[in-house]
C-alpha cells in the first residue's frame, strides 16, 4: 500500500466520474496542441518560405493576394505585367537580385512555374535525381508533387491552363520531365518548375520566335531569350532583394506611384495574414480555456462531494496513525493525478488529431505541417495542468486536513 | 519505538492504562468528570453506560482521538495528553487498534489493502503473509482479494478487527462493536474479540451499553 496506489483505487472506485474528468480536460488540452502546433510551425513555414526575399512586384491588386500567390502559391495571381517594365526595374541601382515568375498552368493541382535557376538557389533546392532543365518544356519536380503526381524522370505529361484541375489541355505542348529535387520543407516541394520561355510557348498560339543570344541587339536581363524591348511577353511578378536597406524605404514607394506595378513586403503582409488568422486561433484557445475551467471546476466538485463520502475513511486512516498533512497530500495527489492524465492523454489527443488529418487530408500534406514535432510549450502545459490540479484541489485538501475525527466517529 | 517512549522510560508495569483527574466538557454547563482508571497490561474491561454518559468520549480520550482538556492520560509510561499532534498520530498508528460500532473500510479498497492500510499508516512494515495469518485466525482467509461489497455484514466486522489486530496493537479499543449485532453473532463478536486480545497479550477495552457483554467481562466500569 502507499498513497499513490491509493488514489488510483479511489478514481477507479468511480470510473465514470474519472473518465468525465479526464476527457473534459484532455479535449482542452488537445485543442491547444493542435493550434500550438498548427500556429507555430505555420509561422516558421511562413518566414522559412519568404526568407531572402525582400520585395514581390506584380500586377495592381490585393497586396496580401501577391504574396500569397507568388511566395506561398496557395491564391490566384493578381494579373500580368510587362517584361519590359520589370526589366527595367530590374536594373534598378537599389535591387540586388531579381527572379522572374510565370505562372498559369498547373498538372493535376500542382502548379508549374516558369523561373530561372535564381530561384532555385533562393530555396537552396537540389535534386535528388535527373538534371536542371536546359531546354525548353523541360521540368525539375518538387519532392512532394513528385511522390503524389508519380512522376519520375523521362515522364511526359500535358499541363492543364489556370491552377486547377478543371482548366483546358494543352494536349499539343508535352513537358518532360528532368529531374526530381530533394525534400526541403518549404514551398517548392509542392511545385514544378521550367523556364519562363516554355510557359509562354504553351499558351501562344505561333509558337515562340525565339532568339538566341547573340542575335539580339539588348537581350532581357531577366528573359535572356527575349529581346528586352519586346512589349508582347509578360510576367507574373518579380521577387526582389534589396541592394542596402535604403532600398526598403525608397523602392515600394517608387515601385507603387511611379509604375504600373505593385510592391508588396512579404514579412509586412505575412504578419498581417497571421493577425487575420490570429483571431480565430485565439478564439478557439479561449475556447479550450473555457473547457480547461470547466474540467478544472469539475474536478473540484468531485473531490468536494467525495470528501463527505470519505469523511469515515479519512477519520480511520487518522485512526491508524495518518498525519493530518497525509490526508492533504492524498487529496492533492488525486486532483493532480486526474490532470497530468488528462494533460498527457490531451497532448497525445492533440498530436493524434493532427496526425491523422495530415495523413487523410491530401491539401494538408502541401503545408508541410507535420503532427510528430514537439515544442517546449508542451511541456509547460503539462507543468500548468499540474498546478492547475493543485489549485482545485487545494479546498478539498484543506478540508481533508480538518476532518475532525472524533466528531465523524462518534456520530453516527 | 520511537523517541517519545523511551524517554518517558518503560517504567511502569504498574499500568498498562491510567487516568487521573479526567475531564471533558462539550459545552460551559455540560461537563464530564471520569474516574481515575487503571489498567494492567492484557486486562480486558467493559465500560458500560447509557448513551450520553461519554463512553464514547471516554474511548476517544484514551485512543488520542479526541483531545483532553484537563487531567492525564498515561499510556504504557507514556502521557498521550503532552504529546505533539503528529507524535500522537504516531504513537496512535503503534500501539492502538480500534474497532467501532460501523466496521468503516474503504471501499474502493480490497480486503488485502484495506488491512494493509494499518502498517502503511503506522509507519511499519506491510507483510502480506501477516495478512493471511490474521484473517485465517478469523476464519475469512478464502476473503483476502475480495472487494468489501461482497462481503457480508459479520464478515465486514471481522475484517475490521483483523484491521484493528494487524499490528499486534497493545492497546485494543472497541466502541459499541456488538450494539448492531444479534445475540448470536454478538456472542461470536465479543468472544473473537476476547480471544484475540489474549492471544496478543492486548489490552482490551470495551466500551458499551450492550448489557449481554456484562456477563462475559467482569471487570466493570460504570458510566
């Protein structure tokens, strides 16, 4: 005998009460992790995937659209600029670097994205197998995309206009496929990529009059192909990287009054999604705290009535010898056992939950979230139900020290 | 033994028990005045009186249970009334063992645990070899895992007095352990009781207003 194995005798006594009050607790608890998990490891995507970007230019439109399109590939684009006009910013004195994005087709869901190796080297990708793509309707294929589309080098398929599924067939144009990238955890596992030559060859109907270099009197500097005064082609957008940080102060500004386009700052636009989404996470934890309290006050309420069922078997164990601070931490010790079972059983709910909707939900597995990551936080919720299981059981305890032994014995 | 006993010397064989000047009151105006008591080690007494005449409270002074306000309480050498609470929640656990009129197990507790309860509590080591011999002296060592729903009503009774007994206690204070009982069982009660006592070369005080244990006890105590 000892007082642990007592307690658990007494919460099997009344298995359902137990059990109420651990589910109460392990839903409030579960409801946490998952948004713990969800929120953190979505900010870290978040600046993983704008990292090294300073700037995205595009077509005029909803600023947070831009980004979301162009970064995180998730929303439509906002339109098409020039070439010539990107270009031109392009070798503006205040921008480092420059990658151009084309975007409009997609196969099966997954998107396909004209850029140059630029962008490659900004996620630091590399392939796992095949090559770079060097010609045109080439495409090097995300880790994820790959696995889900069953794609492997040598592979043909034909793109589909837009980015979804329903869009018309480009059954005359065929990619190839020529290599696979390595899994990188951020946004280009779920992409393909080829130059921006063959995203236009796909949709022009007089396929491409393409130049070489040498022909050229100015070629683009972002195009190379193209003759930099073309005013027939056009781009996506542009992702930039300042040259010094004058540049974060001047260039949005000259970008968005002097040009047709639009300037959008990935970290400035990615903090104001995450306070869009930040209500609803913070009502759903105000949510789980309501269900916390509630499991707590439970818990208290139990212990309460239960205190006067036990008050003989309280006054006889004091019989045998128990100190009265023996039958305070009894007390205490039931109410923390019931919420470090409820904490343990709630984060393993949680990571649970999480594990089969990234298992089941498809659109899930293309954020990368992953359910087997562990964040110190837990740690604090466990230590915080602890206490908490301290704190209402801390009346029921004090009340336990009390029992006034000779009163309860000799009334029967 | 702890600290306590030995410094207030094993020095009187004289008494086993003993009162002096003994009083308890509830409230201002009703006061209880006890006779001096004195019991030798392996006595067995009756104390008998109607209800309210605090036998009850007599027990409870005895046992520690209850506080007393005036006079002193020796108990094997020791003065119960100077000691510490939680010393007297030790020397409690040592050297008593109680039976009441309601057998008061645990529940949610096994038979096996329940008297296991009893060392744990005291401090001592739990021996469940201990456990069987007790409950096969008193007949229901088949009942050593049963849960305390299944037993019956004289089967509860005698697993608290395997629980009182459990210890090998010197002192073994009963309060009203028949009065629920008929005269059959109250014989097997009272007997088992008497028995079991000697058999430990416990003290025994028995407490009551059953008049059917008068004739089995002649020592005599009068409320």
């Amino acid at each position: 005998m000892n007082l642990l194995s007592l307690v658990v005798s007494y919460l099997k006594a009344k298995p359902l009460n137990t059990l109420l009050n651990i589910v109460l607790l392990a839903l409030g608890i579960a409801v946490i992790t998952i948004l713990l998990l969800f929120s953190n490891q979505l900010k870290e995507k978040i600046s993983d995937n704008t990292k090294g970007i300073d700037l995205v230019v595009g077509a005029k439109g909803s600023p947070l659209q831009l980004i979301l399109c162009n970064i995180f590939h998730i929303d439509f684009p906002t339109g098409n600029i020039k070439l010539y006009e990107a270009d031109r910013l392009a070798k503006h004195r205040l921008v480092k670097s420059a990658i151009p994005l084309a975007l409009g087709d997609s196969y099966q869901n997954f998107r396909i994205i004209g850029t140059n190796r630029q962008y490659m080297e900004l996620y630091k990708a590399e392939l796992a197998s095949g090559d770079w793509w060097n010609a045109d309707m080439e495409v090097v294929v995300g880790d994820n995309a790959a696995k889900l589309l069953q794609l492997k080098e040598g592979d043909k398929f034909e793109s589909s206009h837009g980015l979804t599924k329903e869009g018309s067939a480009h059954e005359a144009h065929p990619f190839l496929v020529k290599g696979i990238l390595k899994k990188t955890s951020s946004v280009i596992d779920n992409l393909i990529f080829t130059n921006i030559f063959s995203i236009w060859s796909v949709h022009d109907e007089h396929d491409g009059e393409k130049h070489t270099a040498d022909s050229m009197s100015n070629p683009s500097r972002l195009v190379p192909s193209v003759e930099s005064s073309d005013s027939t082609k056009e781009i996506t957008s542009l992702l930039i990287k300042y040259r010094n940080p004058i540049a974060a102060l001047q260039l949005p500004r000259y970008i968005n009054s002097q040009t047709s386009m639009q300037a959008a700052s990935p970290s400035f636009e990615a903090a104001r999604l995450f306070s869009i989404l930040g209500v609803g996470v913070e009502a759903m934890t105000g949510f789980a705290y309501v269900i916390i309290f509630i499991s707590a006050l439970s818990i208290f309420i139990a212990l309460y009535n239960s205190l006067k069922e036990r008050q003989y078997d309280l006054a006889i164990m004091r019989s045998m010898g128990a100190s009265k601070s023996k039958l305070f931490m009894t007390t205490l010790m039931e109410g923390t056992t019931l919420t470090f079972l409820g904490s343990i059983i709630g984060l393993a709910l949680g990571h649970g939950v999480l594990y089969l909707f990234t298992a089941l939900v498809e659109e899930s597995q293309k954020t990368g979230i992953s359910a087997m990551i562990f964040y110190v936080e837990e740690v604090y919720l466990l230590v915080g139900s602890i206490v908490l299981g301290i704190i209402c059981s801390l009346i029921p305890a004090f009340q336990a020290y009390r029992t006034d032994i000779h009163k309860v014995l000799a009334g029967n | 033994m702890s600290g306590i006993f030995r410094r207030s010397g094993i020095s009187s064989k004289t008494g086993m028990i003993k009162t002096r000047s003994l009083s308890y009151s509830y409230c201002a105006e009703g006061k209880i005045q006890f006779t001096d008591l004195t019991i030798q080690t392996g006595e067995q007494f009756l104390l008998l009186g109607e209800s309210g005449s605090g036998k009850t409270t007599l027990v409870h002074l005895l046992g520690g249970l209850l506080r007393s306000q005036q006079g002193t309480i020796e108990v094997h050498g020791t003065d119960i009334t100077k000691l510490s609470e939680s010393a007297l929640d030790r020397f409690r656990g040592q050297h008593y063992g109680f039976i009441f009129q309601r057998n008061h197990l645990i529940s949610a507790l096994s038979v096996e645990k329940n008297l296991l309860m009893a060392p744990f509590l005291a401090g001592l080591k739990q021996d469940k070899e201990r456990v069987a011999e007790v409950l096969n002296q008193l007949g229901i060592g088949v009942k050593q895992h049963a849960a305390i729903r299944e037993l019956s009503l004289g089967q509860a009774q005698r697993v608290a007095i395997a629980r009182a007994i459990l210890n090998k206690p010197s002192v073994i204070l009963a309060d009203e352990p028949t009065s629920a009982l008929d005269d059959k069982n109250c014989d097997r009660v009272s007997d088992l009781l008497m028995s079991i006592a000697e058999q430990n070369k416990a003290t025994l005080v028995i407490a009551t207003h059953d008049q059917r244990l008068k004739n089995k006890i002649k020592n005599l105590i009068q409320l």
